[in-house]
C-alpha cells in the first residue's frame, strides 16, 4: 500500500503592534521575524493592531503571541487566551506567563562609554529619555562604564511623549541651552537618532562645532537620519532583526515545549556594531596632528603601521612621535597600534560571529598561530576565551 506523504499545518503567529508604530528599527524587527519564518518554512506571520482588534476572536486560529507594544489594559485578556506570549517592550519582565525578550540596553550604553573613553574624551553627557525602561537601562550602562573610569556625566532628559508645544519648545530653547553650557570636548550620547539630530541641529544653531566641541553617537543606525544630516551622524545598531529572529525562536520552542508558568529572567539580544561617521571623527587630544593619525589608525585597524610610517603620516620626527604618544597614553606609538588592534579583535570575538581564524584575517595577521599568539601575549589568555570559537574555527 503507498504512503501518502502529509504536511503539518503551518504555524500562525500574531505580531501586536499599533498602526502608527512603523519606523526604520521596526523595519529590521520585521526582517527578523521574517528571515526565522522563511529559514524555517512552517510559519505563517500575521499584523494586529492592538488599538482595533476583537480579541475574543482574534487569535482562533494562532499558535503564539509576540508583542512589540505595551498590552496595558488588555493584558489579562491576551494571557486569558492561553497562548504563549512573547514581548519586547520590557513592561511585562515580571510576568510569570508572559516571556520578554529584548536587546541588552545596559551593553549598549556600557560600549559607547567604552568607545568615548578609548578617544580620550573627559567629558560626558546623556541625552535620554527619562520615563522609559530601555532608556534607564542605557543610561545605567553609559555612567555606570564613565564612573569605572573615574569620570560624570551631564544628563537631559526628556519624556518619550512630548506635546507639539513641548517639543518646540525643546528643540528651540532647552537643546540649545543646554548645548552651550556643555564644556568644549563633550562626547554625547543620545538615545535615539532622532534626537541625535535634534542635537546637531541646536549646535548649528548656536554655532558649536560638531564633531570638535561637541561628538554625537546615536542609536538605532537610521540611515535615512544619519547619513542625510548636515553632519553624518554616528550611531549604534540596536540588532532589532537579531531580536526579532530571537523572538520567534523563542516563541516556536515554547509552542513545541510547553512549560508551566513561572518567573523568568528577560533574554536579552547582544547590540549591533557602533557605525562611525562624521560626528564623532575626532579625538581630544593636541597637537591636532596627533589626532589626525590616531583617525586613520582607526579607520585602518587591519594594518600594522610601524613606527617610521607613523612619523612619515604625521609628518614629524620619530622621537617627536613617540613623545606625545607616551604623554597622551603613557605608551609607545608601537604598543598604542597593538592595543586598538588587539582590542578591535576582541571586540569582534565577543560580538560577532566570526571564528578566531576568520578574525585573524581580517585583522591581516599572518597566520592564526601567530594571531594566537599575540592575543595570549596581550590579554594573557587566548582568544577561545573571550569567543565560542576555538582557535581552530568553526565545524
């Protein structure tokens, strides 16, 4: 008798939002959830507008719940269908049905802290949103990395939702103002794009210069700002399709494994890279021609400059060279070169996906071994363990 092969029934799952919540971060959140969807071929995504939905009859059909919007009042009616629910606006963390998952806001801050700091910047300021838990996160992160270090932090804050007045009334009196009083070398962190460009804009306008009094990094990589501003601005990648993908993951290993409800920690999505642009292309530091070189070691950390190609791009002596590099870092222009090499390698260990061996070219190593080398000869430790990846790279 033949066999009659069958297919299961597709999984459906509901994504909650608002029907005016589209913006460039929701976009790569979607991607996410669609690139899980196609890689895995059995599921089927829906958008509800949890304004306008009959919830009663909504979800029939669904298989799992993920929400990018705060339930609020409609909470207990959502949990009351029985399906797992996921969400990613943090305010339902201490639910014991309801499963959050979201990017580690607290990183985030902690790495653009470390990157101001690695310029040479003294001086700090958050420009955040008070009422919001990803904004505390962030900001704890930020002066949490700047404290460490011995250093403060001036903050603005202000609400997530200001009145057509108030936000006239920020971007035309209380930005500018605050911007002027800021010391000259300030390094500003802003906890969206958007008013990462509010920012700059109060600066023209009140003639401070970004990026030499004042350095700009954003959040959320929306190029349609940052690349269209007067002055490109740089900004963090939030990894919001990493998210999305982790939420579905999450979501199809609870509808395939049940489990009883109980208190869990949040899962928490590592951050995207930091893209550099024009508003924070600067380092603090005299002489300006010393600047000028340490900008384009960074923008050339795959290359070993030696000592003499150093002098030769500044267009100084060796010992001028080496004089202000030992007064700048209380180093050698030769080991500052291996410190931000050996740090970028670091950084991609531990954020990307790339193996030892992949990084090690990249970086234009000569070979693993030697990378290997270095790496143990710097941190004291070899790369396998600031990675998953072992030397040998990945199977």
């Amino acid at each position: 008798m033949p066999t009659i092969a069958t297919t299961s029934r597709k999984k459906v799952i509901a994504i909650l939002t608002h029907a005016s919540s589209y913006e460039f971060r929701h976009a790569e959140l979607f991607n996410g959830f669609s690139q899980y969807a196609h890689e895995h071929g059995n599921f089927i995504i829906r958008h509800y507008d949890l304004s306008s939905i009959d919830i009663a009859n909504a979800f029939a059909n669904c298989d799992g719940i993920i929400a990018h919007v705060p339930l609020g009042e409609r909470t207990e009616q959502i949990k009351a269908t029985g399906l797992p629910i996921v969400d990613l606006t943090g305010e339902h963390e201490d639910d014991k049905v309801i499963i959050s998952v979201d990017v580690d806001a607290k990183r985030i801050g902690a790495i653009v802290a470390e990157k101001f700091l690695q310029r040479g910047f003294t001086s700090f300021a958050l420009f955040n949103i008070s009422d919001n838990r990803f904004g505390r996160h962030l900001a704890n992160g930020f002066t949490a990395t700047l404290e460490q270090a011995g250093h403060g932090c001036t903050t603005l804050l202000r609400r997530q939702l200001l009145t057509a007045r108030e936000e006239k009334s920020l971007t035309e009196k209380q930005l500018p103002k605050w911007a002027a009083g800021l010391p000259r070398h300030t390094a500003v962190f802003c906890h969206h794009d958007i008013m990462a460009d509010q920012l700059l804009n109060a600066c023209m306008k009140i003639g401070r210069n970004v990026p030499g009094d004042i350095a700009i990094m954003g959040l959320s990589n929306d190029v349609s700002v940052c690349s269209f501003a007067p002055i490109t601005l740089s900004s963090v990648d939030e990894n919001q399709r990493e998210l999305g993908y982790a939420a579905m993951r999450i979501l199809a290993h609870v509808i395939d494994h049940p489990v009883r409800s109980k208190k869990r920690r949040t899962f928490l999505v590592r951050p995207g890279e930091i893209y550099e642009r024009e508003s924070t292309a600067v380092y603090p530091l005299d002489p300006p021609w010393l600047a000028n070189v340490l900008l384009k070691l960074d923008e050339n950390l795959n290359r070993d400059f030696s000592t003499p190609e150093l002098a030769e791009m500044a267009c100084v002596s060796q010992s001028t060279l080496q004089t202000a590099f030992n007064k700048a870092f209380g180093m050698s222009a030769g080991k500052y070169t291996t410190s931000i090499r050996m740090r970028e390698a670091r950084r991609l260990l531990s954020t990307s996906q790339l193996s030892a061996k992949e990084i090690a070219a990249r970086m234009n190593f000569s070979s693993l071994n030697y990378f290997c080398y270095a790496y143990q000869k710097f941190y004291g430790h070899p790369p396998k363990a600031d990675s998953s990846h072992f030397c040998g790279g990945r199977n």
